[in-house]
C-alpha cells in the first residue's frame, strides 16, 4: 500500500487554513473610515468619511481624504454617504469612500479617487478611466475582508455590502461582523455591556458569550454631534455673542486679551468662487472638535444642577474650579469656567439642554440620555447576565474621551444599581478607544481558526 504522499510547501497566502493570509478589516463610521490589515494594532488608513463635490461641467468631480475636503476649492460643497444612524445612505459615494480607503494606503489596487493635485493645489482630471479600469481588474481580488457594521443594520444594507465585497470588489471571501462584538472583543472580554459613543450616535449593546443580545440594543443621537451642537448653542447665547470663525478665513490676525474682539483680517473669496455653506460647518466643526477636546468636561458627580451632601449647589462648585481658557481661529479668546460643564451634560440630564436662540435645535426626550438607556437596554435582557453585563462594562468611541465621562458613567451606575458590582472597561489609550471595533476585528481576521 502506498504512503500517501506529503509535502514541505509552505501555504499560499491565499490558503484561509493559515495565518498568512492579507486580510482586511474596514470599519466605516459617520465620522471616520478606518481601513488596515488584520493583526495589527491600528489601522493604516484613517480617512473623513465626508466627502467634497466640486462642479464639473454636467457632472460633479468627487474629492476624497482630509487634504482635498479642507481646502476651499471653487463651490466645493460637503456630503456624507453615512445617514445619522450610522448606517450607509449612498451607496454609490461609500462604495468609491472605501476603495479610495483601502487603495490609497494599504493595496495597489485600481484608483478610486477621482480627482488629484498637483503641485499648485489645482484640481485635474485623474488620467485612468475609473470604468475602464473596473472591467479589467478587481481591487481586492487577493484579500479577504473583514467589515464592520451597526447592531441595528438592516438586512438589505447587509445585502448591499456583500454585493460590493464579492462581485464588485472581488473577495475571495468576506465576513460582516457586529461593531459591539468586535468591541468587546478588543477589550478580551467575550461577555460586556458595550457602551459606544460616536459622533452621530450613542449606542448601549448587551454581548454575551460573543453574540449580540439583539432586543438590549438600545441607541440614540445624543453624541458627538449633538455635543458641537449643545457648544453653538452655548457660544450663540452668550454675551457678548462668541463668534465663530474657521480657519480658512483667517488671512491674519492680532493677539487680543481674554474678552476683547478679534482683530483679523478675514480672506475673501471672489464672486463664484466662494466654498459652499456646507464646507463652512464642516470647518466650523473642526474647531468645536478642538474645543471640545481641550475645554469641555462632564461634571463626574451627580447633576450639575443638584447639590452635594451639604446643600451646596454643584454650579456653586464648578464655579470655584479653575477655568479653562480657548484661543479661537480669528484670535479672539476666553476663559470658560462653569459653562464648559454645560455642553455635555445633557448627554445624562435632558433638563440640561441649551436651547438654540431661534428654537431650531429640538430639545432631547429624557429616554434618549445615557443613564436611561442603560436601564432599557438591561431590563431587556435575561436577569440572571445583568450582574455580569454590569461586571463588564466597556466604554468605546472617540466622544467618550471627553474628561470626566467614564467618572460620571460610574456615578450614574452606581445610582441606578446601588447593589451591584460595576466595573468599567475605558482603555486609556486614545487609539484604543476611538478603533476599538477596528481592533476587535484585527484580532478576529488574524486567527487562523477564523479563516477555516
């Protein structure tokens, strides 16, 4: 009887029973498009995941990534393929976002970016003809992909993914896993109460023994967005008003002291020539981000209108903390005290919400604030997991990093479970927290059991 026969040839990379294999991961969000290979530690490609449209003739030329989106072509105008729940509304737009995501830093495959720039910062025609090219080659016909997706994602869109991935992209093979699963996972946590604060949407996701605990999935707006919003609204009602100048108008500028107007000299742009609004609040939002990020605190205990153990009021507090002080883009600048509390706070307290001076921005219901969606999303769920849902809390997404969320988090749970033991899980590192579901995934496509 013959032995059968062996051989010593190391597997392709294209052999899924290996760990050799060029997956992908690509984790798309409102905000942010992040795209890398799986087992690394963060991804490579982290591209806006708004796009800019620029006229052409009959049909508008597209610019994708940060330098082109933020420099004040002629009508440039600003889009996102994303809807407010995070889920894709174009599909057409996200589907060259993503290539454009993946080709221009982590595969040589075909350009999906249809403008460039040349030296002068002119817009010119790409010289490849994206539908010539489509018929020739696959972009992605040697990875495997690892995608990412909302806990609420509806079967449709899912459908949707799978066409793009295999007959437009084609993948030799594609998986579409739970942004919440992939969150705990990066966390090494197979059970969690995975809290994800993104820029459109803040969502609560039950996950035990790695699956998704779909009827706990509890979202809602009060995020990221709706934080800058809180902030306008802050600066629109102030007085003096605080203006708000981007820095693409700034052409020069004065120091001023705390308090005086600005002196800048701001750029003007020629009849026709000018940006279109929508480019303007994308810039306006950049600075909100900044200010956010360096200015704006949650309050770590208790309302910020209710009062400690004795009777002082919390604003009384707040007031006797150190302020804050923020230089805007037109020079003008300001100490900001107890009202950089006030911004975020209605992310726990819908009492808290600042009105926009002509009522444009609806006031949020008290189900929507964080603490409230953590009691639904775990009275829907099996009452024996509550305890070690609770014992596993993971917190995620770059709005959490606001300082003083996670002390207020463990406030507010404490309250509401006064007899259980709460433990949160907020990685400390910035990239941990804002990737967590594209790390999750780096870890999940670089298992070779995953790939069998």
């Amino acid at each position: 009887m013959a032995a059968p026969q062996t051989t010593t040839n190391p597997p392709s990379t294209t052999e899924y029973g290996g760990d050799e294999v060029s997956a992908l991961v690509l984790d798309a969000g409102y905000s942010l498009t992040r795209a890398g290979f799986a087992g690394e530690d963060v991804p490579k490609s982290v591209v806006s995941s708004y796009y800019g449209t620029v006229p052409s003739g009959s049909t508008p030329k597209y610019l994708f990534g940060d330098n082109s989106i933020h420099s004040p072509h002629p009508g440039i105008s600003i889009k996102n393929s994303m809807s407010s729940d995070g889920t894709v509304e174009d599909w057409d737009t996200a589907q060259n976002l993503w290539e454009y995501a993946i080709t221009s830093r982590l595969t040589n495959g075909k350009p999906a970016n249809p403008i460039l720039h040349n030296d002068k910062d002119q817009v010119e025609k790409q010289d490849t003809e994206m539908d010539g090219v489509e018929d020739q080659e696959k972009p992605l016909a040697e990875n495997p992909l690892l995608m990412t997706e909302p806990g609420w994602n509806a079967g449709k869109n899912r459908e949707k993914g799978i066409e793009i991935a295999i007959e437009n992209w084609g993948c030799p093979a594609y998986w579409l896993a739970r942004s919440g699963v992939l969150a705990a996972f990066s966390a090494g946590k197979p059970s969690a109460l995975v809290i994800d604060v993104g820029a459109s949407t803040i969502s609560v996701t039950p996950i035990h023994d790695g699956l998704q605990l779909k009827k706990g999935v509890i979202r809602s707006p009060l995020a990221g967005n709706h934080v800058s919003r809180q902030i306008r609204n802050l600066f629109s009602s102030s007085s003096p008003q605080i203006p708000l100048t981007p820095h693409y108008l700034v052409a020069s500028k004065t120091p001023v002291d705390a308090g005086q107007p600005p002196q800048a000299t701001l750029r003007s742009f020629a009849t026709g020539t000018e940006p279109d609004a929508s480019f303007r609040m994308l810039q306006e939002e950049r600075v909100l981000t900044e200010f956010k990020e360096t200015v704006v605190q949650v309050w770590p205990q208790g309302r910020l209108s209710g009062h400690d153990s004795t009777g002082r009021s919390h604003m009384e507090t707040a007031k006797s903390t150190l302020a804050r002080t923020f230089e805007f883009p037109d020079g003008y600048n300001q100490p900001f005290g107890p009202d950089r509390y006030r911004p975020a706070e209605s992310l726990f307290d819908a009492k808290a919400f600042i009105p926009a001076p002509d009522n444009s921005d609806q006031a949020p219901q008290p189900g929507q604030t964080l603490p409230e969606m953590i009691k639904q999303s775990l009275s829907n769920v099996d009452v024996d997991i509550r305890p070690l849902l609770l014992g596993n809390v993971v917190v995620v997404g770059g709005s959490s990093l606001l300082h003083g969320f996670t002390e207020r988090l463990n406030h507010e749970l404490g309250v509401l479970y006064p007899g259980a033991r709460v433990r949160i899980f907020a990685p400390g590192n910035v990239y941990e927290r804002r990737f967590a579901s594209w790390i999750g995934g780096s870890i999940l496509a670089s298992l070779g059991t995953f790939h069998q």
